[in-house]
C-alpha cells in the first residue's frame, strides 16, 4: 500500500463558529441551522471574550449547549490548531457529547475510563489536534493528570463541578471504613478541639448532636502541630489504612496541612483547603482559555471559589431563554397538605401511591442515611433500586423496567431521562450536604448566601433530569422538613428561573391548606396533559412573564470579595502570611459593605485572627497579635446565632483586653438608652408608658403603636411599625439594636384565642426579614428573629414544615409581661440619675431586673415554628 496523502479540508477554515456550522451542515447529521440564541451566544464569544482566560456562558436545558461549546472547540482546533478538551462530570456524559459531536460533524476523541485502556489512536488525534477531546473532570483534576495539555479546556456543567475541582486536594479518612486510621488523626488534632468535644467525638455511641454536628478545628492550633498532623497522616498512608483516593490527595497535600482546613465529624474527617489551589495545577491553569457552560450561573461568586478562579467573564443569557425553560414540572409537597402533614405514616402511604402509578421514578437525595430512609419508608414493595454507578454505561438497564427506582446520592446531573424514560422526580432533603466544609458552611456558620447558587442550581438541575426538551413534562415530589420551608419561601423561589419560580408557586397554592385526595387529583390533572391542565399552563406561562430572577442579599458583595478570597487563600498555601493577611482584610472590608452576610464573614474574620496570631508568634511584633485581637472581636460579633465560633474559640484565645464583657446587643442596647434624651423627660416617659393600653387591644394600631414604644423602652436603636403607605406584607414593628441584632413583629393580636396558627402566618413572618432588609438596604444580623404575636392556642403541624429558622410564637402576656419588665429597669435607672451613667452602670440596673436583651430575648424564643429537620 502507498504512502497515505493528506487531503485538503472540505469545509475549510471558517471565519466564525456560525459560519463553521453551516459548512459542516451540509453533510452532517444535526440541525440544518443553529438557533438564533445560539448564534448569538457565539458572537459574544467571538466578538469580546475570544482573548479572555476565563469565559463562563449560560444557556438552560435544550437550549443546545452542547453545540455551542462543540462549535467553538471545533473552530478553535480548525483556525489555531489548538488542542481542545471538552470535560463533562461523568462518563455517562461524556459518551453523550461524543456522539453528539459527531453528530454535528465534529471529530471527538472519547477518552474515558482508565486511561491505560484509551484508544491510542484517539488519543494521538487530540495531541495533533485532528480532534476534540472529550473526556471527564478527573482526567484533569488528579494527581496525575491524562489531559494535561490541552490549549483549551471546555467544562461542561460547571455549576456541579466543585467536587470534582476539589477532590484532589480533598483528604478523607471515614470512621465506619477506616477507624484506625480516623482515630489517630483525630487524636493528633485533639489540641485544635474544644476539649469538651472530644469524649462526644470518641465515643461508640454519641448522641444528639454530636453525631451529625461538623466543627472546625483552630486553623492556628493545626498550623502549630502540622508536623505531627503530618506525621500521623504519612504513617496511615504508608500502612495502607486509608482509601486510594487519600493517598492521591496526601501527594497533593504533604508539606501543606498547615495551609488547610481540618473539618472534624463523628463520622469523617475532612483536610482541604478552603479554596482549591488550581492556580498551582498546570493540567488547568496552563490552558490559554477556559470555557465553563451552565444551564445555571447564577451570582455571589460561586463558579469562582468552585474552580479557585479570581475572575470569571459570563456572557449574558440570549433574550427569552431567561424567561422559558425546557419542559413542564408541576411540583407537589406532601407535607403541606392538611391530612398528611401531621402523620408520617399516612405520607409515606401517599408517596408509595404516587410511585406505583408512575412506575420509574427517580430519587434525589443529599447523602446515603437519606436515601436508606428513603427507601426503607416510601418505596412500594418490591420496588427495584438502581444506583448512578449502575446506569454510568447504560441507562436502559432502569428505563427497561416497568416499576424501578433510580437513586441518587448528593447526584443531581448527568441523568437524562427524557419523556416516557420517567414522568416523576422525587427530592428528598435539602440539597446542601457535599463535603464536611459545605456541611459545615450551611449547617454551623449559617452562610446561606454564600452556598445559594450551589443549592438553586442543584435544585433547578435535579427537578429539570425528567424534562429534557419542550414538550417533556414531570411531576416533582418535594419531601423533607428542610427542603419543603425553603421551598415554599418566596425570595427563595424569586432567586430560580422565573419558568421554577412559577411552577413553584403554583405547587405551594396547590399542595398548602389541600386534602391528599385534591393533591392527589391535581396530579392526575397534570398527568393527562388534557384541557383541565392548559388551563394552569397558561397561567404559568402569563405568570412567568412578569418574574425576573432576583439574586439574593448579599450576592453583590460576595462576587465584588471573591477575587480577594481567592488570593487570600492562594497566598496561604504559597506560605505568604503577610499577603494572605492583606488580602484576607479586603475581604472582610467587602463584606462589611451594605447587603454583607455577616456569618461567612464571621469566618473569615477567625482565619484573619489566626493568620495574624501566626505571624505574631513568628515575628514577636505586639502589632500583630492586636491585628488578632482586632480579628477575633469581629469574628465573635458577626458569628452571633451561630455554634461554630464557641467551639473553636476556646483553643487559641486572644489577649485577655481583646474580650469584651458584654453582649454586643445589650451594649448597643445600653448606648441607645443613654442616648434616648427624648425618653428623659417625665412627660415623655409617661406617655410611652401609656402605649402599654394598645398591647391590651384587639385594634391592630394600638397593638402596633405599643409595641414601637415597647421597641424603645427595650433600647432599640431603631423602632418603627407599618407605615401604612399601601405596601402589602409590612411587619408591625421593628426593632433594630445596630448591627446586633433585628427582633420583627408581626402581631395577630385581633385574632379568636381558638384554632391553630397557620403555615401562611408562619410564611408572612418568615417573609418580614426580607422586607426589612429592602427597607433598610442591608442584610440583617445573623441572629436576629421573627415573632409572630398570637392568642391562639396551638399550631397546626404544616406550619412547622413552612417556617423559616427564627420565626417564633408568643401569646400577648408574654408581651405585657416584657413591657412591664422594662419600666421597672427605666424606673429605677431614673431614679438613680439615668443622665450621669456609664454603660456598665446602666446594664447593671437593667440585669438586676432581667431587662437586658440577652435575658429576655430567650422567653421570646420559647416556641419556634420551626423545627430541626428529620430527613
């Protein structure tokens, strides 16, 4: 055989990709065009952010993303001859947009699986760059990287790449699978735990908390022992009494325990930086660009901490695929409905009915003692259950089966099962349980803000795996106490796509105040897709139109402190103390702006206290040990509400000067009595304590005017009621203690004391924090609360699953009693000459009769309207 020639391209070299596609239309087997939105996308691309290192583009499910992101690889590799990885999460995935690809006429090279069983001659194909490579995260993301020379990397689903970012750098012992080996790394960093975690820790039987609780250990204390750390670590490694991926982390974290966070739970312990280090990996940072395409970007700096990025480019989403999504999803909440949201046992009955008439369904869930429950409590008989790794290769192995259950673990992409494949979506728990340092984020530090996109997108992506093109529909059952409040939260169904938003707000009306059996028609209304249901579509689609996504508080200051984050956490595992501690104040400066989640900059705070006490130990200079000092106050301020700072604290404390004695709203409480010239004159003090007739009416203005002087009486820097100006869903009063803490009103006082409080009271509470926040333009303390004001005797079960955390009922003695503690405080500290007092002094008068805030706010919080979730 002769010498094989190379012949010339026919579609040649293309001026854009728009233009590429139409020369391969010709023989290909795709679309004959591309979309408008797709083209428009693309001229972004082209036009502006061709040069840019990092370019992140939105486009939602069955807007053709893959195409997009195919069409700029395939235009890259022809008119530069770049090489070009297109990364998906998962093999299954991966195959998908192979075949796509070729599909479109674009030449894919599948390098998937172990990469000692790769096609060679794939392989050598990307190298020259003869074609696209498609692979997964891991063959990037790993401690030795397959594809590590790739001019261009495409990364598919970035909203759900964190994991697979960090893993590398992720070091995991777990208790169940590798006791020995847990135990001695938890005796090793015995000294960075509060001591009187440790017994809890230890034990073969904890209980409560302590067995799913997540707790830091003190940064500064790891840093102290990080050679014995390490050493326990090696030992482990070398003994083989850890799991391979351990070991792969371990040679990316040797030298490196001291830059880390050890995150401590009964069952796992978990040693990871707080931000992945990729600007060190070559396999990703070498690249001359970076491609992420989402169906969900979203705000607040999310895809920059996830890929360790200081700045990420987005091109806007096409106009009208901001407003439509793909397919139709009628969500149902079970929990809501009346006669089901007191039983457990009568849910999971309903539940089981719903299953058995759909026949496949796929589970959503937050990690494997979820899904056991799940599968143990609503599952029909005999139900067949299949796990992602079962269907990684071949999906048809569940949608051959009539009646199959298909569940997935902390899994909420790369599972297509369009029409017929599935008609029915089950979430079971709040999506917020990935690693220990996500767990600890959400469930300790309360750092909602900063882990919303994550949730929304995973959220938004889990209900979407059913409805997979436009004329695709799926119901959506919402189980779990956790996942049922959040959702029926209006800012949080303001924060989705307005296509969510309006299908959310449709299955709250449709589920809250229902008898099972009208749920149970409104399904198969639903179902049958008939006359009944287009009617509801319509209504959908008219009320999605006037919806725009609305980021949540907070979200601006986060993306504007994400670049400092990002640097802050770099220069700490470059071992640059002084720049880390630079870039560490930028952030808490950027996060003390108006609309700032205080508890996540609590966080950074306590790692800026135990930077700076680092270089006070290594340098001697008194500078840097009241930069701590500094620190470790606006950490304890700003973590009020929260468990985590109590637990870490104890074991590096600051200068005995840096502690302050009191309360930080019983200080701001204090100065705004003695500065209360007002209230100082008798006729003035008089006529507050007259307010106190209004708190015995049923008249809804005297009740508010009381308890906006009752605001003043308790030292509120602020205290205001309903203007009255029209706006709907105002709270009765507010009482603002500075930067402290908030304590919103919302009074029922006319109500019958007969019946129960109802989930939309509960809602109307929870919602007042959001509209004070509007009204004051920043983000409230993190312990500030709700009350809900009511004669009424009981509760009704549903409201305990629509509640926000920090919402609470009290009856209006309560609230007599509260308003005839302070006068006793006012009439005493007016009697020893209020005008001439110190604070101290004055709190001193104010303890002795119990009228501090921190000694009457706990009778306010005696009985939430929320409770702890129970999965």
């Amino acid at each position: 055989m002769g010498f094989k020639r190379r012949q010339a391209d026919p579609v040649g070299v293309p001026s854009d990709p728009e233009q590429l596609y139409r020369l391969l239309a010709r023989g290909n087997q795709g679309p004959a065009s591309v979309w408008g939105h797709q083209a428009k996308v693309m001229e972004h691309w082209h036009g502006q952010f061709r040069a840019k290192s990092d370019v992140a583009l939105e486009l939602p499910t069955g807007a053709g993303k893959t195409l997009v992101g195919g069409l700029i690889a395939e235009y890259l590799r022809r008119t530069e001859g770049s090489r070009v990885a297109y990364l998906c999460p998962t093999r299954q995935l991966a195959v998908q947009t192979a075949r796509k690809l070729d599909d479109y006429g674009i030449p894919p090279s599948l390098l998937i699986g172990p990469s000692r069983e790769w096609d060679q001659a794939d392989l050598a194909r990307y190298q020259a760059a003869g074609s696209v490579a498609v692979s997964t995260y891991s063959h990037v993301f790993n401690s030795r990287p397959r594809i590590d020379t790739a001019d261009v990397l495409i990364l598919d689903d970035a909203h759900a790449a964190e994991g697979y970012v960090s893993s590398p750098w992720s070091l995991r012992i777990k208790r169940r699978s590798h006791e020995s080996a847990y135990k001695d790394l938890l005796a090793a960093l015995s000294p960075a735990l509060d001591p009187l975690l440790l017994p809890h820790l230890q034990s073969e039987n904890p209980r409560g908390q302590y067995l799913t609780a997540i707790y830091l250990a003190s940064p500064a204390a790891v840093a102290a022992r990080a050679g014995h750390v390490e050493s326990v670590i090696r030992e482990a490694v070398a003994q083989n009494k850890v799991s391979d991926d351990a070991v792969y982390a371990w040679k990316f974290l040797e030298t490196h325990v001291a830059d880390c966070l050890a995150y401590v739970s009964y069952r796992e312990i978990l040693i990871r930086p707080l931000i992945a280090p990729t600007f060190q990996h070559s396999a990703f940072n070498s690249p001359k660009q970076r491609i992420y395409m989402s169906a969900t970007l979203g705000a607040g700096g999310e895809l920059e901490r996830a890929f360790g990025r200081p700045r990420i480019h987005r091109i806007p989403v096409p106009a009208g695929w901001d407003k439509e999504g793909t397919g139709r999803r009628f969500f149902v909440f079970p929990e809501l409905a009346r006669d089901l949201t007191s039983d457990t046992t009568v849910v999971a009955s309903f539940v089981q009915r719903v299953i058995a008439q759909a026949g496949r369904v796929v589970v959503l869930t937050p990690e494997t003692r979820v899904a056991d429950k799940f599968c143990e409590r609503y599952l029909p008989e005999d139900y067949r259950t299949f796990t992602a790794k079962e269907v990684e290769e071949d999906l048809s192995v569940f949608t051959s089966q009539p009646t199959a259950a298909l569940v997935l673990t902390n899994r909420y992409d790369g599972v297509d099962l369009p029409d017929e494949d599935c008609r029915l979506v089950v979430f079971n728990g709040l999506p917020a349980n990935g690693d220990l340092q996500e767990k600890f984020l959400h469930d300790s530090v309360g750092a909602e803000e900063v882990l919303r996109e994550r949730i929304r997108a995973r959220i938004q992506q889990g209900a979407g795996r059913a409805t997979r093109n436009l004329r695709d529909h799926a119901a959506v059952l919402v189980l779990g106490r956790s996942l049922t409040s959040y959702l029926a939260r209006r800012d949080i169904q303001a924060s989705m796509h307005p296509e969510i938003h309006a299908e959310l707000e449709l299955g709250v009306d449709a589920s809250l105040g229902q008898t099972s059996d009208d749920v149970w028609e409104n399904l198969v209304i639903f179902n049958d897709q008939g006359p009944d249901w287009n009617e509801i579509e319509d209504d959908i689609i008219q009320n999605r139109e006037t919806y725009d996504r609305k980021d949540g508080p907070g979200a601006a200051a986060l993306q504007q402190a994400v670049r400092s984050e990002v640097a802050a956490a770099n220069a700490l595992w470059s071992k640059d103390h002084h720049f880390a501690l630079t870039s560490i104040k930028n952030v808490t400066d950027q996060l003390r702006n108006a609309q700032t989640p205080k508890r996540y900059s609590s966080l950074w705070s306590y790692l800026g206290f135990c930077v700076a006490h680092r270089l006070a130990e290594a340098t001697g200079e008194a500078q840097f040990q009241r930069t701590a000092d500094t620190y470790y106050r606006e950490a304890r301020r700003n973590s009020l509400g929260t468990t985590w700072f109590d637990r870490v604290a104890p074991v590096v404390a600051p200068s005995a000067a840096a502690v302050e004695g009191l309360d930080p709203t019983d200080e701001a409480a204090m100065n705004s009595i003695l500065a209360a010239n007002d209230l100082w004159e008798p006729e003035a003090f008089q006529a507050a304590l007259a307010a106190r007739a209004g708190l015995l009416e049923t008249n809804p203005d005297s009740y508010e005017d009381g308890l906006v002087h009752l605001g003043r009486l308790a030292g509120a820097t602020k205290s205001y009621g309903d203007p009255r100006d029209g706006r709907a869903a105002m709270p009765d009063a507010v009482w603002i203690f500075d930067s402290a803490r908030w304590v919103i009103w919302e009074a029922k006082n006319q109500a019958t004391n007969t019946g129960e409080i109802g989930a939309e009271q509960a809602r109307q509470a929870g919602g007042h924090r959001r509209t004070t926040e509007k009204t004051e333009g920043v983000v409230a303390p993190g312990d500030s609360i709700c009350v809900l004001a009511s004669p009424k005797p009981k509760v009704h079960e549903s409201t305990y699953n629509v509640a926000e955390e920090n919402v609470y009922w009290v009856q209006p003695p309560q609230v007599l009693e509260l308003f005839d503690t302070l006068t006793r405080a006012w009439q005493d500290a007016r009697a020893r000459n209020l005008q001439t007092m110190s604070v101290a002094a004055l709190a001193a008068v104010f303890r002795e009769h119990q009228a501090l805030p921190s000694q009457w706010l706990p009778a306010l919080r005696q009985h939430p309207l929320w409770r702890t979730p129970e999965e």
